[in-house]
C-alpha cells in the first residue's frame, strides 16, 4: 500500500523537461575568456571583455546606425545567372539557399534615412549571403546607392563585407567593379560625401574598388582587408605572413584608412564628420 | 582529342606533359585559355612595338619606385601624337622573373595613371595593352595598397577627357587588368581571356581541386566569343591562322586596323558626348538581374 495514491491521470508528459544550456556561453577569439552570449549581442556583438568586434548582419547594422523610421529600398532585384555557372553545385541552388536562410534577395541592403541629424544614403553588404560576395545584383544595387545620393544630394555611406567579387557570375562581376566606380566619379564631381566603412572582411574587387574611394575611408578595429587573400599571398611568396598582416590596424599604420573606430562610436563618429562635409 | 592523346591516354605513357594533357578533358575554352598563354605570343610591348614608332617610355610613380612590369610612354600612332601603357611580361627567364612575370605593383597602377593624366593635359588619346595574370599578390604590394590603386584607376580612367581604348592581347586578369581596361573602347583578341579570376584559382575554391582547372575554364565562360556575347567587351580582333604566335607580323597589323578605326569613332566626339557615353556604357554594363 502506498502512502499516496494517484488522484487522476491528468499529467502529460509529452513535454521533454531540459534546461537549454548549450550555446549561451562561449569562449572569446580575442582573450579566451568565457563570455555569455547576450552580452556580447546586447553590445552590438562586441566582447564586453577585449572589445573584440564580431560580424554583425546588415540590419542590425542599419538598425544601429539610423534613428527609427528609415526605410529599405531597392530590395527587388535578383540574379539571372548569366554564366549558367555550375561546380559541385549549380550557382542557382547556391542563390536559393542564400536568400532562405538571410530573407535577401542578395547580399546587400540599402535604406535611406537619418543619422544624427543627417539624412543620409545608407548601403551594407551582407556577409552571409554567399560570402558577401559581389556580382550583378550588388553592383546595381549599390550603384543604385549612388545613383539616389546624386539626385538628393545626400551623403553616402558604404558598408563593406564581402569576399570580392563574385566569381559564379565571372566577368560581369567583374564589372561591378567599373560600374560603381565609375558613379563614384561623378558622385565626386558633385561634392556630395562619400564614406566608406571597412569591416570584417573587405577582400578581392570590393576592397579594390568604392571600399577604397571614400572621401574617408574607415574601418572597424580588426577587420581582414586586402587585396589579395593571405592564403594566396602565402602560396605566392612562400613564407609565413606577419602578426597581424591585413587587419585595420596594419592599414592604418601603412597609411591606408583614415581612421579606425569601435562599433559603438561608429554613429558618432560617421555624424561627426558628416558635418565637417555639410556644404556651405 | 587528337590521336597521339588518346594513344597517351590508354597506354598510360608518354612524357609528362603528353600524360598530364590526356588526363585533361579537350574542352575548347581551356583550349583557348592555353592560346591566350601560349609562350610564343606576342606580349602588349611586343604589339607596342609593332604598331607604334617612336616610343619614349616614362618611368616611375613619383611616390615609391619604377615598376619594371608596367611600361608607359608617348608615341606615334600613324603620325599622330599619343600615350601608351602596358604591361611587360619579358622573354627569358631572367627578364620574366624582373618583370615580375608582368603583374604589376601599386606603382605600375599609379605610374599608369600618372601618364593618363599627362595625356589628358596635352589632350592626347590613351592606348593601352594588358596581358597579365593579376595584379601582384605580395607582402609589399598589400603594403603600399594594391587595392587603393587600383580602385583610383577605375575611378579617373572613367573620367579621363581624353579618347582611351583598352586592349587584351591575352590574359586580362581580374582587377589588375581592369585598372587599365576602364576605356571608352576594350577590344580583346580573338583568343584572349578576361576573367574575374584564373581557372586554377577557380578550381581549387570551387572544386577545391586546382587539377579542375580545364572545367573551372569551361565554367567561367572567359573567351572573347563569351565576354563579347555578355556584352563586357566592344569588339573582337581576329587573329592570324592558329593564333597570334603563329603570325606576330600579321596578329599587329589585324589589331592596327581595328585601333585606327576606333580611334577616329572617338576623336570625332565631342569630349563632353565622350564622356557622356563612357560613363552610360559601364552604368549600364552588366545587368543580369531580374527586378
């Protein structure tokens, strides 16, 4: 006999009993100190330790930098695969699954709206789309960018991330790279700023095209940017690359960005120079 | 594939050349890819100093050095007074590892430039000629900003007020080769590549295989018929017989031909109408996408 008995049997127990614990700490790249994860994403993804600046995606990015109300534009385009590119996998399943899992239709984002007390015209390449690589569909886009910063006269802030050009697209990726350039010409012709944002990683064609054309050219603390990747640099000239080779602070130091700025000064520092550039 | 491969191909013998081609698949771009590398093929000084006289070269970026893979100079184009630039891949192995096997450095893109905007000054038109595999990917180059210079080329070559035409007798490698190819005309030789990147890199990213090299060609879609039918390059110059190293002489004066007709398309605009239509064309250069 036991001491209880079992009134009904309204108890369910579908529901497996576990406390998530994986994954809400991790071990820091920057100083190997066990960080928890909301910490760090309540910091715009930055170490509350070391200051260590993880990648962050295009519309936290956009969310940080421009006060509420601004507005995304020219979404719409896609690719057509001009190349009809396949390797393992055929470039189209590649697009596909890239724009599942960001909700984009390719790797960049452009909005317009304020900062600070500027209007501005805001571009952010997105990382996780196929490495933010650039082909048809971000050379438009950002040439679009361009394109609204020449009719309003407002200035221009690119945000780079990207591992170059895109080379399932080939040669048209390829000319991307004239293509903004060439608006960024004429941008210049007209006085309106530029500001071009370096951040984890500016690589191949983006690096070597707009990234580099800003009236200022900046970059978080950290960042991989380049030319030529370090792993093609290394096979070419055989020997182990320098600590620290390519990041922002190797650039700075050879004359290359104007300056390097933490994620959470970034709005400051962006407004600030805007108005150093207002016409008078 | 022709009989001698497929002879190496089932016996498994021959030298290592003949087994390394018949473990490749005969795919024409690859093909062409191996044209436009072929060692007899008249380099862009070899072109230059076919079709020009009285070449003077200019050295130097003012900044850091004299690039020994970039060569620029005034000269004569069938009397007439202009500017040219190319890069130099050099003949014997001693030259070749001088002039960096032609992939120039920050200051081959900056001396360019700097002759560019002499042209424009004395309101001379720009040639210019590329064969190069890439800009140079070095420790030095990446110091004194690879990146920086090219992208200030694509900026001013699409504002230069002057008639350019670009030319790629042969390889035209990514960023290195548009840094000189940003033109009011781009012409490429009949078996000529332009591509984003060289089939071996492709591979082995791709197919993390470099030995995939003749699929990743296939794939990238980088010969003259190709880049001509994306509509990425203005005209195509045909070549002598199998290819331009087979009649250097002849490859010259098919290319003479067509430059001094683009040349007085161009110098029959208006600077304004030059520029206007520069900038329209690479605006509207590309555009694979659907809205």
């Amino acid at each position: 006999m036991s001491w209880f008995k079992r009134q009904g049997n309204t108890i369910e127990s579908g529901v497996e009993k576990s406390v998530r614990t994986e994954g809400l700490w991790f071990k820091c790249e920057g100083c190997s100190q066990v960080i928890w994860k909301a910490d760090v994403e309540a910091n715009q993804q930055i170490c509350p330790k070391c200051g260590r600046h993880y990648r962050i995606d295009a519309r936290a990015r956009i969310e940080a930098l421009l006060e509420p109300g601004y507005e995304l534009v020219d979404l719409e385009l896609k690719s057509t695969d001009p190349l009809d590119f396949s390797d393992l996998k055929s470039y189209k399943s590649r697009l596909k699954k890239a724009q599942e899992s960001t909700g984009l239709n390719d790797a960049i984002v452009n909005a317009t709206g304020m900062l600070g007390k500027h209007r501005v015209v805001l571009s952010v390449m997105e990382y996780s789309f196929i490495g933010g690589s650039m082909g048809a569909v971000v050379g438009e886009t950002i040439a679009r960018a361009v394109d609204r910063a020449i009719a309003d006269r407002l200035p221009l802030i690119i945000i780079s991330a990207s591992g170059g050009a895109r080379m399932m697209e080939g040669i048209v990726s390829l000319m991307q790279l004239a293509k903004i350039s060439a608006a960024l010409g004429r941008l210049d012709e007209l006085r309106v700023p530029y500001i071009s944002v370096l951040t984890d990683p500016t690589t191949g064609g983006v690096t070597a095209s707009f990234a580099m054309l800003g009236d200022l050219n900046i970059a978080e603390p950290g960042a991989l940017i380049g030319f030529a990747g370090p792993r093609v640099i290394e096979q070419t000239i055989r020997q182990k690359l320098p600590e620290g080779f390519q990041r922002s602070e190797f650039l700075l130091e050879h004359g290359m960005l104007d300056a390097v700025v933490d994620r959470r000064e970034l709005k400051s520092y962006l407004s600030r120079a805007l108005d150093f550039m207002q016409p008078v | 594939m022709t009989q001698q491969a497929a002879k190496v191909e089932q016996t498994g013998t021959g030298t290592p050349e003949q087994v390394r081609a018949a473990a490749e698949p005969v795919l024409p771009r690859w093909q062409k890819t191996e044209l436009a590398r072929h060692p007899q093929r008249p380099d862009p000084m070899a072109f230059i100093e076919s079709i020009f006289t009285d070449f003077s070269e200019i050295h130097g970026d003012r900044a850091f050095g004299d690039d020994p893979a970039m060569s620029c100079g005034f000269a004569r184009f069938q009397g007439q007074e202009v500017m040219v630039i190319g890069n130099v891949k050099g003949r014997t192995t001693k030259e070749k590892v001088f002039r960096k096997f032609g992939m120039p450095d920050p200051e081959g893109y900056r001396k360019a430039l700097r002759v560019m905007k002499i042209a424009e000054k004395f309101n001379r038109p720009v040639f210019t000629f590329i064969d190069l595999m890439g800009a140079n990917p070095g420790l030095g180059a990446e110091e004194r900003g690879q990146a920086e210079a090219i992208a200030r080329n694509l900026r001013e070559m699409s504002r230069l007020r002057v008639p350019t035409i670009a030319t790629i007798t042969g390889e035209g490698g990514s960023g290195g080769a548009l840094a000189l190819a940003v033109a009011d005309r781009v012409l490429m030789l009949e078996t000529a590549i332009y591509s984003v990147i060289s089939p071996e890199a492709c591979a082995s990213i791709m197919w993390r295989d470099a030995s995939k090299r003749a699929l990743a060609a296939q794939a990238l879609k980088a010969t003259a018929e190709d880049v001509k039918a994306l509509a990425c390059v203005d005209d195509v110059v045909p070549e002598p017989g199998a290819g331009a190293h087979t009649a250097p002489e002849e490859a010259s004066r098919l290319l003479s031909e067509k430059l001094a007709w683009h040349l007085s398309e161009l110098k029959a605009l208006p600077v304004e109408e030059l520029l206007a239509r520069r900038y329209d064309k690479f605006r509207n250069i590309a555009q694979f996408y659907t809205a």
